[in-house]
C-alpha cells in the first residue's frame, strides 16, 4: 500500500473547487477521507509527470521517497 500525504494546500483548493461533489457523495465521511481515498485510487494510476486526472479531478503528486504527497488539485 502506497503512504500517501495530503498537504494543507490541496485539502484547502479541494474544498474551494469540489465542496458541492463531496458533499453530494458522501455527505457521511469527512472531507480529508474523501479527499485521500480519491487520491489513493487516481494514484495507482500515476505517470512519470506526477499528474492523474480521475473522475474528473486532477490529482498533483510530488513523490518523497516512497512517499507520495498530494500537492494540489484542479
């Protein structure tokens, strides 16, 4: 299983730009669950550029040993 980091930035631009989408599909979990375990299923798909778009959502990775932190999302 892949340690995966969401930093302060991308939970901030996750709640400005997707609020609504989480809020509609699960209004029962939190924000940052949300926002990890979305971004643990966009990373088993990475590229070499670090970026995946899942269900509509762009997913920024910075790998940090066998680390990935979320950076932002768009």
């Amino acid at each position: 299983m892949t340690k995966i980091r969401v930093s302060y930035h991308a939970l901030d631009r996750a709640s400005q730009r997707f609020l609504h989408r989480w809020k509609k599909e699960c209004p029962e979990e939190g924000l940052y669950s949300w926002l990890w375990r979305m971004a643990y299923k966009a990373s088993q798909n990475i590229s070499s550029d670090n970026i995946v778009e899942y269900q509509g959502i762009r997913f920024v990775f910075r790998k940090k040993g066998r680390r990935l932190i979320l950076v932002t999302v768009y």
